[in-house]
C-alpha cells in the first residue's frame, strides 16, 4: 500500500535564503544608521590639538633659517708676477692687517730696478753738477749787476759835477755836452747791461725749477721701484682670517693673480633663502631679529638679491646690535623676518587642519564641548604660530586645530 508523501511549505525549501538576507538587511539598516550618526571620537585636550580663537596682538612675519657668513670677504691678489718663492701664513690662519702671506720671487724685476738705481745715482750726480754750475752763475751775475749799477752811480755823479762846473764858468757849454752825450750812452749801456743780467736770472731761475722737477721726477720713479720691491710680498690687506690659499711652492703667477681670500671677522651677516612668493615684500632695511637660547638679537635686511633659482631668492641680514656670542660662520639660526607692523586682530593657533582644510573650514566646539560642528571661515595673515580669522569665528569659540585625520570629514563629531 502506497503512503501519501505531504508537499513542503515552499518557505520551508528557501528557509535559509530568507534567514541570510534578513540577516543581510538588518547589517545594512544598522549601518545606514550608525553612519547617519554623528562620528565619535576621541581627543587629547591639549594646544595642539583644541584651541580658542582669541584677539591678541599679531605681527606677520617669516621664520625661516639662515646660515652665518662673514659680513665681507677681501680678496688678496698679487701686484707684481714671479714665482712663489716662500709661503708664510696657511688656510685658516688669523691675520692682522700687512701680516704676510706669501713672498715672490722675480730676478728679472730685481735687475730692473738695480739699473734704474744705478740711473738715478748719475743723475743725482749730475743735478748737483748742475746746481754748482748755476750758484757759480748766480754770483757771477749778482758781481755784474753791482758792478753796472756802480758804474751808472757813477755817472749821474759825473754829470753831476760837470753841471756844477759849467755853472760856475768852470766848463765850457761844449764840455757841457760832450759830458751830456757821454752820461746819455753810459747810462743806456748800464740799463741794457741790468736788462741782460735780469734775463739771465730769470733763465737761470727757470733752469733751477726745471732741474728741481727732473730730481724731483727721478726720486719719484726710484721710490716707485722700491714700492715694486716691496710688493713682491703679499700682505693682508685687512685683518680677518685666511680662507684659503690657492697657489703652491714654485708656481708662477702674473699681476693681478688672486692667490687668497681673506674673511673679515669682526661683524656677521646671516644668508637666507625665502620663497618667491615674498620677493615683492622684501626690501632693504626690513627688520628681523634671531632667538637663540632665550635671548633676542635684533637684525635687518642688508641686501636682497632679486635673482630667483629654485622658486626661491636670496637675502641677507645683519646685527644691528649685540651678536650672539658663541656665533660662528656656517652656525644655522632661526630668524623672524617681520613683514608688517603689529596689530590686535582675532587669530587661532597653527594647526594641521590647515593643510587638510585649506583654511575654508573648521571645527567648531558648542558650549560643553562634546560636539564639533563643520563651520566655515575665511582666514587672513599668517606667521609660523598664528592665523588671523578674518570671518566665521569670534573671540572665546573653542576649534579643533588638530588631529584632523581622526575626522574623516565629517560634518559634525562627538568629542569623547
């Protein structure tokens, strides 16, 4: 006898597909709601991560590093050619202004100047020839100006006493004459006699100065021959210290050569390269300062050089007071180039939701700080510690500032 086999309920043969996708839409309603909810997490309660937005007193400027250079660097270059003979100071070596670095060596510059020493004995030797010969000259023609005035003394007494004759019938008028005749030719002969004489003296005068300033031009150029000697020796110009020293025992260089240089000690300026973006804000004058071991030192801008390599350009700025003491070429420091005068505006501290945000949003904290809220704002100014809030903020609202890559976005989160 056959048993009747009941038919199952079709909900029996799909018992498992309905329970897997009950199961399957019940995760998806639970996470379409826990990602309606507003995201949790959790913040350390610390300045780099909370913060409030506050009017405090804001200065613009960079903070930017800068390495220390000597103030000037000299060069040293040799005035005459030769050899390197002896090298006396080495690289590094402290100076003291005409200290000596090198001596050359240059026969043929010595054999020179021998000869024109020679030269110029002869010719000392000659001018004082000279300057007997023209005293000898200068007696002889005083001699013979007194003796042509005596002579025209002379005369005058003569016609004098003629005159005196006639008059007293003594003479007759043609002794008279004759005697007239005779004082008119002598006293023509003595004055033309005076007129030589002077212009002999103003030739021999002449002939003095003109032998005064050939002397004069000999010991100029033997003096300029010793000056030649002497700058076979290379001396500091300017106390520093030798940076380096680019020529070797024997080698031969021209005039001119720059053998070395030498850094200036005294006073340091510090180098640094800012972002082009700043280039049209950079000027001369601008001041700066440097913090270094809780202690301010301020500086300027001394030169800004417009060039731009990289996307950056080069500045640099020196002390306009005390120094650091411990300062030394090379030394990096950290220095505050100041772009604008003070003022007291709404800013919040620097943070990382900067980067992520781009400055066009923030988290706002509500009053027990348990929520933060997506609220937009617009920034202004910044320095390296603050951001001046130009709008969507105001003076005691408490901002997230940090940890912005526990966020995810979101638009409101719950601070645990």
């Amino acid at each position: 006898m056959d048993i009747r086999i009941k038919k199952k309920p079709w909900y029996r043969r799909y018992l498992y597909h309905i329970a897997g996708g009950t199961t399957l839409a019940a995760l998806v309603i639970y996470a379409t709601i826990i990602s309606l909810e507003p995201h949790k997490v959790k913040l350390s309660d610390t300045k780099e991560v909370l913060a409030s937005a506050e009017m405090r007193d804001f200065t613009e400027y960079l903070d930017v590093e800068g390495i220390v250079q000597p103030i000037m660097t000299i060069q040293v270059n040799t005035m005459e050619s030769g050899f390197v003979e002896r090298i006396v100071a080495e690289d590094g070596a402290m100076l003291n202004e005409g200290d000596t670095i090198l001596i050359l060596g240059n026969p043929e510059l010595l054999h020179s100047i021998e000869d024109e020493n020679d030269a110029w004995e002869d010719s000392q030797r000659r001018y004082r020839e000279q300057e007997i010969e023209m005293q000898q000259k200068s007696i002889v023609l005083r001699q013979q100006a007194l003796d042509a005035n005596y002579q025209l003394t002379s005369i005058e007494n003569s016609l004098k006493q003629s005159r005196e004759e006639y008059r007293m019938g003594i003479r007759s008028k043609a002794e008279l004459d004759v005697a007239e005749k005779n004082y008119e030719y002598q006293k023509k002969k003595a004055l033309l006699q005076l007129e030589s004489l002077g212009h002999d003296s103003v030739s021999a005068r002449l002939m003095r100065e003109m032998a005064a300033a050939n002397r004069e031009a000999s010991d100029k150029k033997r003096a300029r021959s010793a000056a030649r000697t002497r700058n076979l020796v290379v001396r500091a110009p300017v106390a520093g210290q030798l940076s380096f020293l680019a020529v070797t025992l024997g080698q031969q260089v021209g005039a001119g050569t720059k053998v070395g240089e030498i850094k200036i000690m005294k006073q340091f300026k510090i180098k640094a390269s800012l972002n082009e973006f700043y280039i049209d804000r950079i000027a001369n004058g601008l001041p700066a300062s440097v913090r270094y071991q809780e202690k301010t030192y301020p500086m300027r801008i001394s030169q800004v050089v417009p060039e731009v390599k990289e996307k950056k350009f080069d500045c640099s700025l020196v002390f306009t007071g005390e120094m650091p003491e411990n300062i030394r070429i090379g030394k990096s420091y950290r220095v505050q180039i100041e772009l604008g005068s003070k003022e007291r505006t709404l800013v919040i501290p620097r943070g990382d939701f900067l980067s992520i945000t781009g400055g066009l949003w923030i988290y706002k904290l509500d009053a027990d700080g348990s929520r933060a809220v997506k609220t937009e704002i617009e920034t202004g100014r910044q320095n390296p510690q603050q951001i001046e809030i130009l709008s969507g903020l105001k003076a005691g609202d408490r901002v997230i500032i940090g940890d912005y890559d526990k966020l995810n976005g979101e638009n409101e989160v719950y601070v645990k």
